[in-house]
C-alpha cells in the first residue's frame, strides 16, 4: 500500500514539477509487486489531479493584468474566438487532442491543461480523458519496464 501511495503522491508532484520525472520513477519500480493495473491507476489519478490544477491555472490566467491588455486587441479577440469555439463546439476534437497528449506527451499535457482552463473546456472531459490516457500511459511504461527487465534476466541468467 505504501508503494501506491508513495506512487500517487509522487505523480501529483510531477504534474507540478515538471523536473519531477514519473517515468523514470516508474521504471525503477520492481515488477510483481503489485498489479500494473493498479500502479498505473494511481499514477493516472495523481497526475490528473496536478493536470487539473493547471487547468484552473489556465481558468485564472485570464485575470494576469498584462494578458487582459493583450486580450483587448482585436487581433487576440478574433483568434481566442475561434480556438473558444473549436473547442468548445467540439467536445470530440477537444477530448481527443487532450487524450493524445495524456497518452503520448505530445502537445505537452501542461500546456493543453492551461488552454483547456483558459479556453473554458469542459471540466468533467478533461478530467476524463486526461484519466484515461495517462492510465494508458503509465500501465505501458510498467509494461514496458517489466519487459526489458525480463529480456535482460533471460539474456544474463
């Protein structure tokens, strides 16, 4: 219980951190102790919760004093308007580009969390498919881990 624990905490933090690395955490993990399944939910929660702090972050970037300034340009006005509408007019496009980038990294996670708050996303999606992707994120790096571990046991003993 501690390992998940300890696991969950220490996702939280790499949400936050971003020099906290819970990939490499994960890999040092040994594999058989625990489920993957069960490793990787606690990892997929505790970097959801840190993944939503930084979408409320997005949702109260819009009162920084020099981004009300930039938003008063028309040029702003127009762009915000039309990425306001892809996503939320949207909720597929907007909860796939979200839970590509859980499953992959790519468009950072962090920098989608914030403009899914500052373009006013759909909590409850977000959460879901940042959720989901991360679980699958997480469960494939145990897997993974667990599998070069095993290939270098056969190859050495």
């Amino acid at each position: 219980m501690t390992l998940i624990l300890g696991t969950f905490l220490f996702s939280i933090a790499s949400a936050l951190i971003p020099v906290l690395n819970l990939e490499i955490y994960l890999g040092a993990i040994p594999p058989g102790h625990h489920p993957t399944w069960l490793i990787a939910t606690a990892a997929g929660s505790g970097q959801t919760i840190g993944k939503v702090i930084w979408y409320y972050a997005g949702v109260h970037s819009m009162k920084v004093s020099w981004l009300k300034r930039k938003m008063e340009a028309e040029k702003w006005q127009v762009t915000y308007a039309k990425w306001h509408e892809r996503i939320v007019g949207r909720p597929i496009l907007a909860g796939s580009i979200c839970f590509a980038s859980a499953v992959s990294g790519f468009p950072p996670l962090a920098v989608i969390a914030v403009l899914a708050g500052s373009l006013r996303m759909n909590l409850m999606l977000f959460f879901s498919t940042v959720l989901g992707g991360r679980i699958i994120r997480f469960w494939l790096v145990l897997a993974g881990a667990g599998a070069v571990k095993h290939l270098v046991e056969r190859l050495v003993g």
